[in-house]
C-alpha cells in the first residue's frame, strides 16, 4: 500500500506521495517558504498563497507532489495530444502526458502530468524512480 500525506489550507490540498519522489530538490528550491524538508511537517501549507503552491507543485518531475482544489474552484489540467518522453542525463525517463500503466498482474494506474521511471535499477519502487539514481552515482 502507498504512503500518502496531505496538507490542507482550505483551498487547496497538497498530496504527497513520498513513493514516487525522485528527490529532485525542485519544490523547495523554488518555493522554500512551504516545502521545508529540514522542517516536520516539511510542508508548511500556510507559507504562501494557493496559487504560488499550485503553480510550483505544477513543476514537480515525479508528480510526487499534486493537489486537488477544496473550495469548488476547478482548475484545468492541460490534456496533451502527444506524450513526451523525455532520458533526463543520469536521471529517470520522463513521461509527460496522460498515461495508464499495467503491471504484471494486469493492474491498471493512471498518471497524468509527468511520470518518472527508473532507468538506473536500482529503485525500491519500480517501475517509478525513487531517486536511487544519485545514491548509486548512475550514469547514462
């Protein structure tokens, strides 16, 4: 089962997924007032408008981070006409688009956005990248 955390401020909700984090360092690089991870929680809800945490889990590689709008406001997802596949240096391959994928067992998960999967092997979460890519200093 899949650790899930979410953070609320009443517009908007944050969901974590710590599973499919590659630990890019993206979310609090650019917005450090609310992702903290020296901090517990490390994600400070109430450190910046809807709309700057909205627009910064956006940039999240991994779709790690999403979010789901609490006060009836929708908020449209773009809906690409093509993938792109995108072999980031020594990193995870990333899929951006809407996508489904089936695993052995014939489960079905859809993603949307971006979805980073291991290239390296060494993810504890395959196919997803956990990150373990930099522990194992992974070129390719």
């Amino acid at each position: 089962m899949r650790k899930i955390k979410e953070y609320s401020n009443g517009e908007v909700k944050v969901i974590w997924q710590p599973d499919v984090c590659i630990h890019s360092e993206i979310c609090f690089k650019g917005l450090p007032r609310v992702f903290d991870p020296k901090s517990r929680p490390w994600v400070n809800i109430k450190g910046a408008q809807t709309s700057e945490i909205i627009a910064q889990i956006d940039k999240c590689p991994s779709g790690a981070l999403s979010y789901e709008m609490e006060n009836g406001i929708s908020v449209q997802e773009e809906d690409p006409q093509e993938l792109l596949v995108d072999i980031t240096k020594n990193g995870p391959m990333m899929v951006h688009g809407n996508i489904t994928i089936k695993d052995a067992d014939g489960k079905q998960t859809s993603r949307t956005k971006v979805t980073a999967f291991c290239r390296c092997g060494a993810s504890q979460n395959k196919p997803y990248c956990d990150g373990s890519h930099q522990k194992i200093s992974f070129k390719g």
